[in-house]
C-alpha cells in the first residue's frame, strides 16, 4: 500500500494537542494506524509537546480529580461490549475505527443514501460529523462544494475527483475553495471513513432536497 496524500502538519499538531474535534480525530487516528509517515511525524510532535509540558508551571487539581477520572473509566468500560475484533490481516476498517464502532464492516448498519451510496452516520461530539460512506463502483457522488472542512480517508477501493485518485489510506482535505464529483473506481466498490464541520454545498436540486433527511 502506498499513500500519496496525508495529513496536513497543521492537522497533526493540532490532533497531538488535542484540539480537533471528535470525528476529525477519529480520521487523523484511523490514516496515523495505516500511515507510516505520518504516525512517524506526530510521534515527533507529541514529544515536542511533552517538551513544552515539562517546561510548564504545576497547576493545583481539586482534591476529587483522580477519583473523578477512575469513575469515568470505569462508567465507559462497563458500557463497552465485549467483542473479539478480527486480525488486521482480515479487516478492511483501520484498528482505531474498529475499536470505536465495535467491529468491521459486519457491525456498520448501513442506510440508503441515493443513487446506490450508502452510509452510516457515526456518533461524535457536535463540532462536526463523521460518516461511514459505501460508493459503488463507477458511481459518483453528486457535485459539490464545502461550507467548511471535510477529511475523507479511503478505507477500500478508490475514488477520483478533479484533484487526483485516492486509494487506501489516502486523505483528501477539502475547504471552501474545493468544488467536485468524486467517482469511485471501476471494478470495486469504495468505502470512505468523512468527517465535515459544516453542511456540504450541493450543486443539483435533489440532492439539496435530500440533505436534511441525510444529515450530510
């Protein structure tokens, strides 16, 4: 597997600090398992940062924090299901996004999304939104353009658009100044991990009218 397009620095120093919001740190940690390069370049940023703690004045914590935290731990570990995960050699979803759904494709409850795409809307925080997307392929995912940002990570297959081709493990970032169609590969359907902190811009009316239904 070789990844041509990757995370920004910009993007990695701020999923290191721990300021991305929730459904664009679930990409950045999904492409860092599958991405030598840049697990390698946060690896060196984190360190900078830890750098940057130690030359840090202590700050007092109240008196309950550790037992505060030891109860949060143990609240999501009771509400997490016990699952034994596939081997990476047989997963198609990176581990990170296994860990956080509960399993591989199997346990992805797809919805129809027009057109023959599918998806799966992810549980995260409301700063911004990730959703698993299955394209048939040759299918293309109706022209559009961003109101904000949108991380698109290919976890199988392939799609095109007017900048490039993506494959496994590459990132497309996308902004306000980014207008496509992204088409999947003839010969094998794609599917993509996408995180967006705004509404995307549709060009056509029917998929205007759908967007509110799809929550896209």
């Amino acid at each position: 597997m070789t990844i041509k397009h990757h995370l920004s620095d910009k993007l990695l120093l701020a999923y290191s600090a721990g300021t991305l919001p929730e459904a664009f740190s679930l990409v950045a940690a999904a492409h860092l398992s599958l991405c030598d390069e840049c697990r390698a370049q946060a690896a060196a940023l984190d360190s900078v940062g830890g750098v940057m703690l130690d030359r840090c004045e202590a700050v007092a914590m109240e008196n309950d924090s550790f037992a505060a935290t030891m109860a949060r731990i143990k609240s999501s570990l009771d509400m997490a299901p016990v699952a034994v995960p596939p081997s990476d050699d047989a997963a198609i979803l990176p581990r990170p996004l296994r860990d956080y759904i509960g399993g591989d494709l199997d346990a992805v409850r797809w919805r129809p999304a027009g057109g023959g795409v599918r998806q799966a809307i992810l549980p995260t925080s409301r700063r911004a939104s990730a959703r698993l997307l299955h394209i048939p392929a040759g299918m293309a995912v109706p022209d559009h353009g961003h109101r904000g940002t949108e991380l698109t990570l290919v976890l199988h297959g392939a799609f095109r658009d007017q900048t490039d081709r993506f494959g496994r493990g590459d990132v497309e970032v996308a902004d306000q100044s980014l207008k496509h169609t992204p088409v999947a590969d003839i010969g094998e359907d794609c599917i993509c991990l996408a995180a967006t902190d705004a509404p995307l811009r549709f060009s056509g009316l029917l998929p205007r009218i759908a967007q509110p239904f799809l929550r896209i």
